[in-house]
C-alpha cells in the first residue's frame, strides 16, 4: 500500500501507509491525523449503507478554515466497519496523495 498525505497549503494534517478507500476516497485512521489542526462541527449527513457522518473544520492557523473539510463514520453500519473513526477529506478543500 503506498503512502497517504493530505496537506492544506503545504502543511500535513494527516499521514499513514495504513489506509482503506472506500468509494475513491482515501479514509485515514484515526492516529494518522494531526488533531490540532481538527474542530468538529455540528454537521451531520446520512450515507445509506454507511450510516451518519460527522465532519470537522481544518484550520491550519492561516486565517482560512475550511469548514466541513473532513469527515467520517464514529458509529458506522456494519458494511462500512472497516471505516470507523477513520477520517475523509473533500478533494476541493484539502489536497490528498498516495
């Protein structure tokens, strides 16, 4: 499995070479981000065959938020176990490699 990163404005708020994808997003687990960098937020959506997400703010400290930036699955339907806690990121808001 190759290496994961996601960065804003060139700074790594999460990292692993332990990842699953799911649906073409990269799920990172839960030790592999940078917890500073996270806020949850108050939104919530429903996947029908994941259950319901959470989401977080990333700030970086730069002056631009991105909030609903990352999400994920604290208590996911038994077809997405693999997934729980393990955090998203929306390609429009964070930059992702592997």
């Amino acid at each position: 499995m190759a290496h994961a990163t996601a960065t804003v404005n060139g700074v790594i708020i999460a990292e692993t070479d332990d990842y699953e994808t799911v649906e073409g997003n990269i799920y990172f687990p839960p030790a592999a981000i940078k917890q500073e960098y996270f806020t949850p937020t108050d939104t919530h959506t429903v996947c029908g065959w994941k259950g319901t997400a959470s989401y977080y703010t990333v700030d970086i400290g730069d002056g631009a938020p991105l909030t609903d930036a990352a999400w994920y699955y604290p208590e996911p339907m038994d077809a997405a176990a693999n997934i729980k806690g393990y955090v998203a990121f929306y390609a429009n808001k964070v930059d992702i490699s592997s």
